[in-house]
C-alpha cells in the first residue's frame, strides 16, 4: 500500500483562501497592514523571510491579499518587525468605528474649513506651553535633519540633540550595534526614553530624530505632542545620494532594489511624516537656501522659548 508522502505534518504551499468577500476583504487589509509595517520599518520582504522563516513567496502572497494567514503566521511576522500582533490586525474596537465616524463627518465639510476644525481639535490635546520651545526634525536620513539642525541650534541660541547620539551613550553602543545585539524593540525602548529625558532636560532645544521614529506610535505621538515638529524632505533620489556622500553604502550592499525599498518606505511613512506642524523641502537646493527657508518656519516655534 502507497504511503503518503506528504504526511499530516506538512505545511501546505498556500493558505486556504478566504471562502465570503468579506472575508476576502479583511485579509487583504491583513495584507496591507504586513506590507506597511515591513515599509515603515525599513525591513525588505527578503529580510522578513529570513528573520520570520516564512518563503518570500508566501510572504509576497500575504502582502498582496492572496494568502490566508494563520494566527501563528502573523504571530511570528509581528515578532519579526517587532510590533504587537493587533498592528497587524484591521481596526474593530470601538476606537476605530468612532474614528471612522469622525473622517465620515470631515469628509462632509468644506477644504476651506479643516484647517479651523484642526486647531480646534488641536487646542483640546495640546496646548503651546507643552511644546515650549523645543523643535523636533523629522523625516528619512538624508533630508539634512543634522545639518540644518545643528545650524538652526546655533542661530537661535539653543542646544542641538541628535537622538541617536543620546540613545548611543545611554546604551554605550552606536545605534546599529544595539539593533543588532538586541532587536529592534529595545533600540525603540531606548529611544523612548531617551525622548522622555531630553523633553524633561530642556524647554528650548532642536532635536533632530531618527527617520523611523514615526513607527512607534506611541512615541511619536509624545513627540507631535510636546515638540513644535518639522518635516524635512527630499525625493527619494537625493535621499539617496546624500547617505552615499556620507560614505555609507550599506543601502545599495547586496540590494539591487534599494531604491525601490527606499521609495515604499518613504510612502509608508508618508502620514505619518505629515503629521508635523510644518515641512520643508530640501531637494534641488543648496544647504544656505534650504537653512534660510527652515529659519523662516522655525521662527514662530522659537518664539515660544520660554525666557
């Protein structure tokens, strides 16, 4: 009698398609979501095979829609990129259905009128006094966060923090050391903390911060809250080009793709990014012009240095 090879232990290639539209609808936000997650974090689908052990096929097949994740699947992808498995998850909490409301009405109401409608929201979570005068860059390496910064420091008289570098003494290691050595989400830790104790340090300060700071929600949210938040940015070629200037070629190593990661990771990041008080745009300019165009958007979060 022929045995079967395949056995009951064996995976099967592909995950069982989901059988209702709706069905078929939240697995591909399932998809989304992974897609976005690995964007926003910088991580290629090739490096998440190799960290999750699930096939780049397969993983290509979750992002586009396509597969049917298992609990575990998911599980060992949110471990991975080191989110909790709920971020992987379409929004269902009550949470989400009264956001959901609350776009449903914005989408109602006249262009003319969000920016009013946004500062009276706004006024409720935050007030100027939490912001002080501290100034926060943001946005992907390469945009000229630490040139600007550091200029922008000087010119208006107040410290310049580089959060990487605090993260670094804190830890004693440079920063790519610790993400190796201990993952992704004690460097997120640290970063935090770190953020926490530059706020409590300083009421006047530049910080210019690291380009996936905007994954951690919830430091983010800490950083829009009580820093007055500046975009720099730039097309994603002169991202590029600015990092290899610096003498690091570790995007292009072994990546033909880069390029092409570089950009997914810049629209994934894309709203988050958006969500600053202002934004700048450095490409097709000289550092001068562009430290002239950021003095001018800095100059009413500078008044707000206490004296």
């Amino acid at each position: 009698m022929r045995q079967n090879k395949a056995g009951p232990s064996r995976r099967p290639k592909t995950e069982p398609k989901p059988a209702t539209a709706a069905a078929a609808v939240f697995v591909a936000e399932i998809g989304q979501r992974v897609r976005l997650g690995r964007a926003k974090r910088g991580i290629t689908r090739r490096r998440l095979a190799e960290a999750s052990g699930i096939s780049e096929r397969y993983l290509a097949q979750i992002e586009s829609g396509l597969g049917n994740p298992s609990v575990v699947v998911l599980k060992t992808i949110a471990e991975a990129i080191d989110v909790p498995v709920v971020e992987l998850l379409p929004r269902t909490s009550a949470r989400s259905a009264a956001l959901s409301g609350i776009h449903d009405l914005l989408a109602r109401v006249p262009v003319g009128e969000l920016p009013t409608i946004g500062a009276m929201i706004e006024s409720r979570v935050v007030s100027a006094s939490d912001r002080a005068g501290r100034i926060a860059l943001v946005g992907l390496r390469g945009a000229g966060k630490s040139t600007l910064g550091r200029k922008l420091a000087a010119q208006i008289g107040v410290p310049f923090v580089e959060l990487n570098r605090v993260v670094e003494q804190e830890y004693g290691a440079s920063v790519p050391l610790l993400i190796e050595m201990s993952g992704l989400n004690t460097f997120r830790r640290y970063e935090r903390e770190c953020l926490e104790r530059v706020i409590a340090e300083h009421e006047a300060v530049v910080i210019a911060t690291a380009g996936g700071i905007v994954s951690n929600p919830d430091t983010y949210a800490l950083l829009l809250r009580r820093t007055h938040t500046i975009w720099i940015k730039a097309q994603p070629n002169e991202h590029m080009r600015r990092v290899m200037e610096q003498g690091d070629f570790r995007p292009m190593a072994q990546n033909r793709e880069a390029m092409a990661d570089l950009r997914a990771i810049l629209e994934a990041r894309r709203d988050d990014y958006a969500r600053a008080e202002a934004e700048l745009n450095t490409s097709g300019t000289t550092v001068d012009k562009s430290f002239a165009k950021l003095v001018r958007v800095a100059a009413p979060f500078a008044s707000n240095k206490r004296r």
